[in-house]
C-alpha cells in the first residue's frame, strides 16, 4: 500500500511545489523605489484669482521611498529625508503631508496634494515623476 501511496504524494508535493504564487504587489511595495522627479504643476488661488505654473525639475532631483518608511528626497539642490506611509491604494502622507496617488505604474509616479482654506483660497500641486 505505501509503494502506491508514495509515488502520489511525491507527485503532489513536486506539482505544488512548482506551481508559482503570484503575489499581487501593494501600493506600498510598488511605490518602493527612486523616483526621477520631472516637474511640479501647480495653482495657488487667492480670492479667487488662478495663479498657475509649471516648473521642471533640476537635473538630479528625486524622491527614494525605502522600505522602511524614509522618503530620501533631492529637490533643488537640498536633501532631506521624511517619513512617509502608504494609508490607503490611492493616499500617501509624506512628511506630515497628504497626497492623492493619482498615477502609479511601473514607469510612472503622480501625487497631487490640495490645501484648502476656502473656495476662494487655496494652493495645489502635482509632482511628476518617472522611472
């Protein structure tokens, strides 16, 4: 009876074995990388007057989201390091910060933050960034 036995449970532990799970990556482990940060577009409206602009990144600029929950940044010439966590698939904080994810893919990064004192008063920004 084992001689039968045997050859089914070692045939079930190779197929199992060689069948791969596919983990589904998180934001959090998809936003794990050094972001090559290409411009800030962004509106301060005040009493109701749009002041728009859109500046490029200097050559060099970027943000490093480690694991361990550090954001390393170069912008402009200045470093700093801040934390940041992943609070839902579509939220980031960033060093005290709260961001909209509005694009997350292998090449590409977009986060757009909005402050609001009013209708008529407030400051927005979206950052571009790229792999």
């Amino acid at each position: 009876m084992i001689r039968k036995v045997l050859p089914f449970i070692l045939g079930l532990l190779i197929f199992s074995s060689s069948c791969k799970k596919e983990d589904k990556e998180t934001t959090t482990t998809k936003i794990q990388h050094r972001w090559t940060v290409n411009s800030y577009t962004g509106n301060d409206r005040i009493d109701g007057q749009d002041n728009t602009y859109t500046t490029q990144a200097d050559p060099g600029d970027y943000m490093d989201f480690t694991s361990s929950g550090t954001a390393n940044i170069r912008l402009e010439s200045t470093d700093l390091s801040v934390p940041y966590s992943v609070t839902s698939e579509d939220k980031l904080t960033l060093g005290g910060q709260s961001f909209d994810i509005k694009t997350l893919n292998k090449n590409t990064l977009v986060l757009y933050s909005k402050d609001t004192q009013d209708a008529n008063n407030y400051s927005e920004t979206t950052i571009n960034m790229s792999r």
